[in-house]
C-alpha cells in the first residue's frame, strides 16, 4: 500500500522490499521457514545487495546516512511477509548499524560499520536473564577487569538471547562493579560469538521465529577492554548509553514489525472476507463483519501514523522518548487487537495452517511483552512526563 504523504524515496523502497519479498520470500517456504524457526543465510545476503543495511550507517563508512524513517518503511514492508527478513535486518542495521554509529569507540565505528553496512555483520542483545526481565538494572551476570586491566571476564548467563546462534557479536548488559550504585555499575560489552567458555541453548517460543532464542551461559569468558561499548571509557556507563537516545530508537523497530505482522492479518481477512460467502453473500456484506475489518483499518492507520511520527522526530533528532514509548504501547497493544478481529473475521480457517493467520497471532501476541512490555513503556511515560509516584 502506497501512502500520499510519504516521500518519493520512501516509496521507491517500499516497491523494492515489495518486489523483493514477492521474488525471494514465497509464502510455502516462509511458513517452512518459521516452523523451522530459521531464515536462510541467502535471503539475507540478499536483501543486503539491495543496499538497505547502510539505511543507519553513516556515509563515510559506507553507508547511506542516518534514515530511520527508511529503516523502519523497510522492517514494515518485509514483516508483512513473515520475519524471516525482517528479523536479520533488524540484528544488522538496528543493534548493529544504528547502536555502533551512535555509541561505538571511533575504534569500534571503522572496524564494524563498514562491514555492518555491507550486511556482513548481526548483532543480538544479551539484556534479560534467568531472574531479571524489565528490572534490567538487576543483571547479574559479571564483567570483571583483569589484573592488567586489559580484558574483561565474564560470568553468568543471559535469557531469550534471539539471533546468539547467528549473530557475530552479543551485545551483553554487564553488572561491572560490585560497590558502585545502582545505575552506575552496569556496562554493554560486545562478546564474539565465537569466544572460549560460550555455550548456548535453545529456548522453545510461539512467534518471532526467524531463527533460535537461546540462553547463553558465560564461563570466564574473556574479552579486550576495547570490546565495552564506546571503548574502556564506556566502563560502568552502559545504562547511560541503554537508557539513552539510542533505546529511544531501538523501539521503533519491535513497533515496525508489530505494524507490518497486523496490515498482512489485515489485508488476509479483508480479501477473506469478499471470497467467503455465507447465508447467500459474501461475508464482508454482513455488517458486523463489515464493521470489524473497517475497525481494524482505522486503529492500523491510527497506528502508522504514531509510528512514523515517532520515526520523523526520531530522523530530525528532536527529543522522542515520550513519543516512541507511546508508540510501541499503543501500536503493539493495537496490533493483538487487529489481528485477534481478524482471526475472527477468518473463522476456523483463521487458525488453520492453510492461511498465515495463525502464524500472525503469535507473532504478534509477543508484541507487547518483548522490546519494553506495555506496562514498562507506561512506566516510562509517566515518568519522562513527570507524574509523581
Ligand atoms: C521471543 C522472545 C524474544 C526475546 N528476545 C530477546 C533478546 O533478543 N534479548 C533480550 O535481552 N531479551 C529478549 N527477550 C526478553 C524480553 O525482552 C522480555 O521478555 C521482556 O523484557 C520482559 O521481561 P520478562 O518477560 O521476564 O517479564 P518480567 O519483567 O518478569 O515481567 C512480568 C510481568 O510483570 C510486569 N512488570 C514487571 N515489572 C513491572 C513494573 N515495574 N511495573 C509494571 N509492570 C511490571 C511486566 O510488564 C510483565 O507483564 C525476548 C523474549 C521473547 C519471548
């Protein structure tokens, strides 16, 4: 779907992911895929010819400049056709391209974006653990300096890691010093995958199945000081860089997958519901039916603008934190009840494996749970709004 306000760029890479997803992505592989829970190497490989993993990466490191309105149409267009795309670029452009451009050492921005705007590169997030989920403050697993002060060790194991068995790089969020206050005793440390005293295993999960969640245990696991994110002067600053402009953006693209998984539910039930006749008519002549797709294409549309807009203020580095919060809370909350009237629109054949609705609810069931929860992101914007309590 074509949107009047957009620019023509925009549009222009919106046709292209769409020829893309129709080339590469068809629909029995993509179901084929997901049960599997992997994406193959090649469709990734692919899709970075097309050159959109420099979306977030600046020019002079080969990239195409900072687009986050871009990056997010790209997460969009290819969630409507399944993860299995989506989910890698999202590894690529956003925790590695767009993370390591704003928050990377000078070392760590030439070593890695070139590669990352090349789609050489994936990055996962090692935040939650066993005993800790939205209190990620309370990580426990450690990052101690060697005697020499030239290494980082590190002990513990991280939970629901998506993307660890594909990924070059785990971004771990470390507990790096034992006396110093909350807040101020956590670092982000890049851990190769590769690393001696890594081991991983997988977690079984309904949606997102692009590839394995896994937890992945670390056993003295040593790495440079030059791996802390931002270089040694990074130590024990992570949750000012976790907490700060880029997390604002890293919601954007959990709230661009939930938009792209409920405009397919939607446009699903929609052609369903005008070939599905009962009682004489197509259903869609039913108003109740009638009703609920219109329903569902109101909040989808009330949803893409909150999303883009967010995007926009996000592009113009104007502050965004209220608004990206409200964004992933309001799209990720919306996005279940779309898909869910959907399903209903569809009937039985809504939860067969013969449509892709099934697979849609559990994508999207996970919306307001993974990325921040809805009620972590309504945390955030009482606070940021100032609301004593
Ligand atoms: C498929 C999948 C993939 C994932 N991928 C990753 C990944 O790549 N990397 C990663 O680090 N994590 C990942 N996660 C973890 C995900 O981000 C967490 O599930 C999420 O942060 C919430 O943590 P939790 O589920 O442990 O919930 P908990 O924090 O235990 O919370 C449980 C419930 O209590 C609520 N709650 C908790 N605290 C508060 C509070 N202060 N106020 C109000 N309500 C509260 C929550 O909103 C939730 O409803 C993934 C999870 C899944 C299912």
């Amino acid at each position: 779907m074509y949107f009047a306000d957009e620019p023509e760029h925009i549009r222009l890479l919106r046709d292209s992911m769409r020829r893309f997803a129709e080339r590469e992505m068809p629909p029995e592989a993509v179901r084929r895929w997901e049960r599997e829970a992997t994406s193959p190497p090649e469709l990734f490989a692919k899709l970075a010819e097309t050159g959109v993993c420099g979306l977030t990466v600046p020019e002079e490191f080969g990239g195409a400049g900072r687009d986050i309105v871009a990056a997010v149409a790209v997460i969009d267009e290819l969630s409507q056709h399944g993860t299995a795309a989506a989910g890698p670029f999202i590894h690529c452009a956003f925790y590695g391209g767009l993370n390591i451009s704003e928050n990377g050492s000078e070392a760590q921005r030439h070593e890695l974006l070139p590669k990352l705007a090349r789609g050489e590169l994936l990055m996962a997030y090692g935040l939650s653990e066993p005993n800790v989920g939205g209190d990620l403050p309370s990580v426990e697993t450690t990052g101690r300096r060697s005697r020499d002060g030239q290494s980082v060790v590190i002990n513990g194991t991280k939970r629901w890691c998506t993307a660890a068995r594909i990924a070059d790089y785990i971004i771990c969020l470390l507990r790096s010093d034992a006396e110093a206050p909350r807040y101020r005793n956590l670092s982000l440390v890049l851990v190769p995958t590769e690393a001696p005293g890594i081991t991983m295993s997988d977690l079984e999960h309904q949606g997102l199945r692009y590839t394995a969640t896994c937890d992945v245990t670390f056993d003295d696991v040593e790495v440079p000081i030059a791996n802390v994110l931002g270089g040694p002067e990074g130590w024990n600053r992570g949750w000012s860089v976790l907490a700060g402009p880029a997390l604002d953006v890293e919601k954007l693209e959990i709230t661009a997958v939930a938009l792209g998984v409920a405009t397919a539910a939607l446009e699903e039930a929609w052609s369903y519901a005008q070939e599905r006749r009962q009682f004489g008519q197509p259903i869609c002549a039913h108003q109740s039916v009638r009703h609920a797709l219109v329903e569902a294409r109101t909040k989808l549309a009330a949803s893409r603008h909150m999303l883009y807009h967010a995007a926009w203020l996000a592009d113009q580095g104007r502050p965004c934190s209220v608004e990206t919060s409200m964004a992933k809370l309001y799209v990720a909350d919306t996005a279940v009840d779309i898909v869910i009237e959907c399903q209903r629109v569809m009937g039985a054949y809504g939860c067969s494996g013969e449509f892709d609705m099934e697979r849609h609810l559990r994508d999207i069931t996970l919306m307001p749970i993974v990325g921040g929860s809805s009620r972590m992101q309504k945390n955030n914007i009482a606070n940021r709004l100032g609301l004593p309590g």
